[in-house]
C-alpha cells in the first residue's frame, strides 16, 4: 500500500504534490474528491489521509497496511504539518 502522497506521485509524473494546506481547488483540478471511504470498515476520510493500493482501492489506517519502505520514507515532522494543525 502507498500513502496518498506517493500514489499522488506516481499517477501524476508532471506534477509536484502540494506543501501546506491543500484546497478544494486542486482536488477538482486533478479529478481526485476530496472525501473516500475506507474499502472494508465503510470510515469517511480526507484523501490525503488514505492509503492506497496496487489495484487503487482505499484503506484507512486502521484498516491499510504499509510498506516498510513506505513506512520510513513518509515520516512527519511537526514542520512539513504547517500551523494549522492544532
């Protein structure tokens, strides 16, 4: 399973995934929603929080599994969330 931001990466080549708040402007423009559902538990999430896999169907956390790879290649830091995070 890969994380929102590197599916993103691999299905849009030409394209930078965005840093900081992401508006509903650059959903509609990509042709992503903005809200999925996981596959097997049914739980509404943004999109950027989902995990994807090889057949692109959503997962959730909970639900989805990572990759090790994955795992140690999309840690956070406090500063890539920006202020909004409260």
């Amino acid at each position: 399973m890969k994380t929102f931001q590197n599916w993103f990466s691999e299905n849009y080549l030409n394209e930078e995934f965005p840093k900081g708040s992401i508006n509903g402007r650059w959903f509609a423009d990509h042709d992503i929603p903005m809200i999925v559902s996981c596959t097997c538990c049914g739980m509404t999430m943004a999109s950027p929080s989902a995990l994807i896999d090889n057949e692109g169907q959503v997962f959730c956390s909970h639900c989805g599994e990572l990759d090790k790879e994955e795992e140690i290649e999309d840690k956070y830091t406090l500063d890539d969330l920006g202020n909004n995070w409260y």
